[in-house]
C-alpha cells in the first residue's frame, strides 16, 4: 500500500470474502467494495476503528474489498497512524490530501475508485456494523443506486443527547420541506453507493464540508436514482470535530443553493437509465395502459388539491375581507393558496413528470397561471358587486368559489399539456 500527498489514487488490490465464499467460483463475479474512512485529527481514534471495521470485513462480508482511509490534512499523528496501519493489515490503504474537508475527502476517493460499490462510514463506528452488509447488498443485486443508513426510519435505535436530537430532526424536517426529499435521514455517516450511478453525481458536487451528504442526496433524488434506506443502530461519540453552529449555517446555503441549482436545470446529470418496471408472472392481469393510469392518477389528485385550495381561498378571502377591499383580499389569498396548490401538485399530481422537468419552469408556469387567476377572479367579484349592489361578504365569497373552479380547470390543462407536457 502506498500513499499520496496530491489526492490522485494509487492502485491497491481488493481483499478476497470469507475462505468458504473464496472457494466459489460465483464469488469472483461478486462487486467489489471499497469502504472510505474519512479523518482529520483521528490519531486516537483511528486504530480502534480500523481493526474493528477489518475483522468484520474479514469474517463476515461475502464481497472482495479494501479499506482506504482518506486523511485530510491533519495536523497530528493521524498520518503516521493510517501508514502503519496499512503495514499492519492486509487490504487497508491509505490516502492523504493537503485540504481539509469531509466531502472534499469522499469526492476525491469515491471519484477515482475502481470499485463498483463505495462506502463511507464515520470513524467513531457510532452506526452499528451489524448495518454493513444490509446497506450494501441492495447496490450489489442492483436493486437500488445509493444506499443510506438512517437514525430516523422506522425501526432505527440511537442513543444521544436531546440537544443533537432535536438539531438533526429539525434539519431533515427542513430538508422535507424546501426541497420534498423523501429520505428520512440525510446525514447519518454511513452512506453507499454504486460507482456507476455516483460518478455523474459527484461531476456536480461543490462542497468540500459536511453539506456534501445532503448535495448528494438531493441530486440523487432529483435524477431519479433509487435510494435505500437502512435502519441503524447508533451511539453518540462526543469526541466531535463538528463545529454545530458552523456546519448549521453552511447547511442553510447549501440547501439555497441547491434550491437555484435544480429550478435553473443544471441539477440534472446523464445517470444510468433503469428500465421501466415489468411483471414477472407470465399469466399476471395487468393494470391499464400507463397513460390512462397516470391521467386517472392527475384528475383525481388535482381534483382533490383543487377542493382543498378552493375551499382554504374561501376561508382565507373570508377573513381578510373583514379588514381589506376585495382586490386585496383576493390577492392575498390566491397567492398564499396557489403557492401551496403548485407545491402540492409538483409533488402528488404530476409527482413522475416532474422528474423531468426543471422547477424553474413550474415555478414561472404557476406565476402566469397566478396571474390569470388573480384577473379572473377580481373580475367575477367586480362584476358581480356592480350587478347587486350592497351584496354580502358571503355572496362574494361564493361568486369567487365558483370563478376559482373555473380557474382551477385552466390550471390543470396548462399544467398537463405545457408545463409538464414532457412526461404526458
């Protein structure tokens, strides 16, 4: 094993599975793993992890695989340690970089990896290792792309301080928000993938810190890759090198970021196509033609998005009249309400088109459609004021249900047939 202090990759061999799976011709053909350890500062840590991580490795997991761990620039004996730790055991190598940075670190190794399925995993070993084999199996039968250990998904154990509880539950519930991710748990340090699926991906990564896990994900998703997620078991190491407050704020650019980089279209990268699901039972009664399907799908989802936005203008148009003329009543309300009929819409009624289509171009086709809407609507309840002079507020207010049902049938053929039109 030898070391570089430039970042480029140095061949290494794989380690063989267990003696029984060796023996197999079939295990030849298995993938092969490369697991990162990425460490600033670790000299203490860093033993303990390696022989704990290599004798699980060597005992248990039926694939070939290598260890690196990935120094970024530490300033201790972290480097000393990792060079004789290569000497030590076979299959543990090496790299060193002269900045610092975790996503910076991953990127490097990942992005240069021969493997055909990489990991990474904290050096606290604070994700249980019982985790291992089910997070990279998924990637080596080819069922899913990346594969994520998660504190959050439904049978997860972790034992830590309410304080990091709440930080990490509040940061994923953002991520829930601003951009509809629908995985549970973005920064848990215990991720795969298959080397295939990550390259384009990491083409488009920026950050060198501890956003690179979110920027990957996020990507991931918006590209339509497949992820897994596994529930860990997990134990808090307070030996940190986190800086909280730090990391919090450039976790926040870096979701804005991201925000700007999926609506200009420069998010999507050329991933490896996955080919549409198909029925296994030669005799099976199959669904109707997926067009039908998925228009059946649209009407009735925006259907009911559309009784709920009908229905939250009344009320809000109902309120604010006490107070405002009915054009700004009326604004007011059909802007809050059409932000939350385009979001939901984005991610129930046309949830598949959406993958391909840029969230800038939704975002500007709702604009318009809010600004048809907004005409309409004040000229029903102009017109109508004009026509019964001294009408009650709640008269208006069903002259503009009425106009807004009319609004929302526009809506619907706009969005199918020139916003989303792509996947219809």
């Amino acid at each position: 094993m030898t070391q570089t202090t430039s970042g480029l990759r140095t061949a290494r061999s794989f380690q063989p599975p267990t003696l029984a799976d060796a023996a197999d011709p079939a295990a030849t053909r298995t993938p092969t793993v490369e697991i990162v350890i990425p460490v600033y500062n670790e000299e203490r840590a860093l033993p303990g992890c390696i022989r704990t991580l290599h004798a699980r490795l060597r005992d248990e997991l039926p694939y070939p695989w290598r260890i690196t761990v990935a120094d970024n620039a530490s300033v201790d004996g972290t480097l000393n340690v990792a060079r004789e730790l290569s000497d030590e055991l076979p299959g543990v190598g090496f790299v060193h970089l002269e900045r610092k940075g975790r996503g910076l670190a991953l990127r490097t190794v990942w992005g240069t990896s021969d493997a055909e399925i990489v990991v990474y995993m904290d050096v606290d070993l604070s994700t249980g290792l019982d985790g291992l084999l089910p997070l990279i199996a998924p990637l080596a039968s080819g069922h899913s792309d990346l594969a994520i250990g998660s504190r959050l998904a439904p049978g997860a154990r972790t034992v830590r301080g309410p304080r990091r509880e709440l930080i990490s539950r509040c940061y994923n519930a953002l991520i829930r928000v601003t951009h509809g991710a629908r995985f549970s748990d973005a920064q848990c340090g215990f991720k795969a993938a298959r080397t295939e699926a990550l390259r384009p991906l990491l083409s488009k990564t920026e950050d060198d810190a501890w956003f690179f896990d979110t920027e990957l994900l996020l990507l991931a998703e918006h590209n339509g890759l497949r992820i897994h997620e596994v529930p860990v078991d997990w134990v808090e190491d307070v030996d940190t090198r986190v800086d909280v407050v730090g990391t919090a704020t450039d976790d926040l650019k870096g979701l804005w970021r991201m925000a700007r980089l999926k609506a200009s279209g420069a998010a999507r990268v050329p991933v490896p196509a996955r080919p549409q699901p198909a029925a296994e039972h030669p005799d099976a009664v199959l669904a109707p033609d997926a067009a039908r399907s998925q228009l059946a799908w649209q009407i009735g989802c925006f259907v009911l998005i559309g009784i709920a936005s009908t229905l939250g203008q009344a009320l809000l148009y109902w309120l604010l009249r006490g107070w405002w003329q009915p054009a700004a009543a009326n604004f007011v309300s059909l802007l809050v309400l059409t932000l939350l009929n385009t979001e939901a819409n984005r991610r129930l009624t046309f949830r598949y088109s959406a993958d391909g289509v840029g969230a800038g171009r939704v975002h500007l086709g709702a604009g318009a459609l809010f600004v048809v809407g907004y005409l309409i609507t004040s000229a029903a309840v102009l017109v109508f004021r004009d026509a019964v002079p001294g009408a009650s507020a709640a008269a208006e207010t069903l002259v503009l249900a009425v106009s807004s049902v009319l609004v929302t049938g526009i809506r619907f053929l706009v969005l199918r047939l020139a916003v989303f039109r792509r996947a219809s």
